[in-house]
C-alpha cells in the first residue's frame, strides 16, 4: 500500500464535503484513517456525512464519541450541539453550548446558537 500525504488527503476529502460529494469525501477520509486510525478532523468530518446524508443518530453518535475523546475540542461540541438541536434534544445542546463559551466566551456560533436557550 502506497504512503499518502495525509494532510493533502485531508484537505480533498474536506473540499469534497464542502461541495456535497460525501461519498466521495468518504473514500478520502477513509484513507486517512488507514493510515492515521486517531485522526480527528477526518473522524469529525465523517460524523458530519453522516449527518448530511441523514443518519442522524449514527452521527450523534460519532461526534458523543469525539467529544468525549477530545474534550478540549470545540468545534466536535459545537457539532454535537448542533446535531442535538435537529434531534430536538434542546437541553443538551444547551448545556453544550454553555460548555463552549466558558472556555471561549467570543465563540460567534456558539453566542449565536445560544440565544435560542
């Protein structure tokens, strides 16, 4: 098996994402996490397909696992949160909002989002 420059891979499987080519991202992600299992921006990203696609539990459950994992990250919760608010789990999101903003009291999306708690 070939090495792959993971960042470059990375950043393709992103851009696929950004242009709604999720299969597709998918299939680089996925080489990313080959090489590189603990991977977390290519794990968030495919948390983040899942959701688009519409298995909104499978990608609840994706970034509860990443932001367990990686509490310090922001932009997993953020995630999180956002995906609790679809499934109408209100008062988790809620919490995770508060979450972000005691670490980052500017985060723009998290004060955005917060206003609707």
């Amino acid at each position: 098996m070939a090495v792959i420059d993971l960042e470059s891979t990375f950043q393709k499987g992103l851009q696929l994402r950004h242009s709604g080519m999720y299969p597709e991202a998918r299939t680089e992600l996925m080489k990313v996490l080959a090489e590189d299992p603990a991977h977390v921006g290519a794990r968030h990203l495919l948390g983040l397909i899942q959701g688009f696609e519409g298995d909104f539990e499978g990608s609840m459950a994706t970034l509860a696992a990443l932001a367990q994992q990686y509490p310090g990250n922001l932009d997993v919760k953020y995630d999180l949160a956002m995906t609790q608010m679809m499934l109408g789990m209100y008062e988790e999101a809620c919490a995770l909002l508060k979450q972000i903003l005691a670490v980052d009291p500017d985060n723009e999306k998290a004060l955005q989002q917060a206003a609707y708690c």
